[in-house]
C-alpha cells in the first residue's frame, strides 16, 4: 500500500504576490469577463443567504460548487476554476466579515465594482512575454518587469484600479532575501502630526499625499471631469505606496526587532480626523513592516500603546499631556524627574519597553 508523503517546506523559500500591469487593449475583454464575474459572484452570495434563511446553516464552497456545475456547458463564459475560486473567495470574506450576506457585486452605473476575475494556477500559463488565460483565445499582453518565466505560476486575479487599469496578481514562490544586519530594536510610534517617532529620537515627517493635490482633484469634481480626477487619486495612492515602501525597507534593513503601536486606524476613520489618518496609511505600513520582518528574519510585533503619550520614559509616572487639547502639545516636561521629552520620541521608547517587557511590570493598570 503506498503512501503519500507530503514535501516539506523549503525554508529558503516563500510566498509573494507579483502585481503586473496588463496593456491597455484588452481592457474590453476584461471588463467583459468581470461582468461574468460578478453574476456568478451574485448568484453564489444569493444562494448562501436563501440556504442561510431557511435551514439556518452556512452552505460551504463544495456545496456551492455543486449548484455552478456545468455553467460553461450551458454558455456561461468563465472557466470551471474561475467559478470554483469566486465561490472559495465569497465562503472566506463571508466568514472575514462575519457577514450572513455580502455586498452586491455591481456592473454598471456610478457604483460599479472594480473588474475582479479570479482564477487557480492551472487557468494560466507564461510564454514569450505573454500570459496564456484558459477564457482568452489570444494571449495577454503585459509589463513583464518581473521576468516570469523564473518562477512557476499560482493561482491569483485579474484586477482593475479605478483609472480603468488591469493588472495581473499571481502568487510565485521566491527565494527569501538575505536576512537583516540589524541587530537593534526599535520602538514606533504613529502619529498625524508626524509621521512617526522612533526610539532612537529619530522623527519622521509626515507627507501630505491627498493634501496636496486636494485642490486640484476638487477642481476636476467640480468640473465633471472624471478621468482627471481618477488619475489624481491614482497619483496619490502610487506616491504614498512609494513612499511607504522606502521608509518600511530602511526601517528592517537597520533594525533586527521592531515594535508598533496598535493605533486603531479604523476606529479613527470614523471621527473628523479621517482624511488624515486615511493619507497616512498606517495599516499599510504595518502590513509592508510585518512581511518584510518575515522574510528578513527580523522580530515584528505591535504594542499595546495606551497612554504612551502621558507615561515618562525614564521614570514611569503619569504626568504627560491628556485629552483632545493635548494633542498639540508636542514637548512636555515630567514633573516627577524633570525630563523633557519629544511627545512622539517618549510614546516610541514606551512602546519599546513594553515590547520588551520591562517597564510595564512596574504600572500594573497599563500591563500588556
């Protein structure tokens, strides 16, 4: 009797997304497909909710998957795996959100949803700086700044951005980068004012990506002028990104330990400080700061920060600036031991200590 023995991981190795962007002249055939898309995904979401209603249970992606069998034999253009992987992704958002019912997928009008077409690692296949797609009879073209013939394809999607742009998101295995000569840990900080505040004393400035350009992408609303201003949101994302991108690289390529404060981001987006907690992009820069941790081999963990910004961080008292009206305050001295601290260089070094474990134990009410 034979068994199957399953591979071990390659600890060399791991899992990316590679994003690349597809020319423009298949933009059409694109949007077609997602249409598709977007009733199979409708179709699927109404089922599980009339299952959910009258037998009060879950239906699973197998389960749904029996009811789309043999849609492409009765004219439905997509591929069986792409149907098969719009079930999975609705079965795991569903359970995400913990939602009975997600959104609707919309094909037209002002509220359209971004082309989505999803498919599993045997849909696509690479030759000759093209992309070969099991629903396409010609060839995608595409940026190949990748050079994909290195890597062996996975499963991934098709996605449009909001200025009408399609790119291809496909999961590769690539060989971890060397690991980080850091051997410090660092402490940080978010803020709006500035960016960041590192324990080391280090204050990073805080770019101003929608700011900026808010003028002019109010001129193109007002205009109707809606290209314009789908270039301008472009233009804001890809210069924040950028930006994030630099900072979080120089941050693990110096430091072998790296802690953060939970800020929660999404509480904040829902009060009157949400255009800049939303231009600041913190949940982002800590997704970009854990990944790149991983395959660096550097030490990733986010910190409780409660009153980070009131506690000393040389003597531990509470005597730092509180409430709304304290927020511009951004030197303080600590009435207990006289030190003059930098409002976000003193949050920094406490959550450094908490993330080692040290000046916690000492303020039982702020343990971690």
């Amino acid at each position: 009797m034979s068994m199957h023995v399953r591979k071990p991981k390659n600890p060399d190795q791991s899992t990316r997304v590679l994003k690349l962007r597809l020319k423009d002249k298949h933009a059409v055939a694109l949007r077609e497909q997602a249409y598709h898309v977007n009733q199979v995904w409708n179709y699927c979401n109404a089922l599980s909710f009339q299952i959910w209603e009258r037998e009060r249970r879950f239906i699973s992606a197998y389960d749904i998957d029996a009811y789309t069998a043999g849609a492409g034999k009765e004219g439905l253009p997509l591929h069986s795996t792409t149907v098969q992987s719009i079930s999975s992704e609705l079965v795991t958002r569903r359970k995400q959100f913990k939602k009975v019912k997600l959104r609707w997928r919309v094909s037209a009008g002002s509220r359209r949803s971004l082309g989505w077409i999803p498919f599993k690692a045997s849909a696509l296949r690479y030759r000759n700086g093209q992309v070969l797609f099991s629903c396409f009879s010609k060839p995608l073209s595409l940026w190949d700044s990748y050079e994909l013939s290195n890597y062996e394809l996975g499963a991934g999607n098709f996605s449009e951005d909001a200025h009408g742009r399609w790119y291809l998101n496909v999961t590769v295995k690539v060989i971890r980068p060397a690991k980080t000569t850091g051997k410090s840990a660092v402490g940080i900080d978010l803020g709006l004012k500035d960016f960041a505040g590192l324990s080391t004393g280090e204050v990073i400035a805080a770019d101003r990506f929608y700011r900026d350009l808010e003028p002019a992408l109010a001129v193109s609303q007002r205009a109707r002028k809606k290209v314009r201003a789908r270039a301008i949101h472009a233009k804001i994302a890809n210069r924040r990104q950028d930006s994030l991108h630099k900072l979080s690289t120089r941050l693990v390529a110096e430091h072998g330990t790296i802690f953060v404060g939970n800020v929660n981001a999404a509480g904040l987006v829902k009060t009157r400080m949400a255009k800049s907690v939303l231009d600041a992009g913190w949940s982002k820069f800590r997704t970009m700061l854990k990944y790149k941790c991983d395959d660096a081999g550097a030490w990733f963990e986010e910190v409780n920060e409660a009153y980070s910004t009131q506690t000393c961080s040389e003597c531990g008292a509470l005597g730092g600036p509180k409430g709304m009206e304290g927020l511009g305050i951004r030197e303080w001295i600590c009435l207990r031991c006289n030190a003059v601290h930098h409002r976000d260089v003193n949050s920094a070094k406490i959550i450094l200590a908490r993330g080692h474990a040290r000046l916690a134990g000492g303020i039982p009410f702020l343990s971690v």
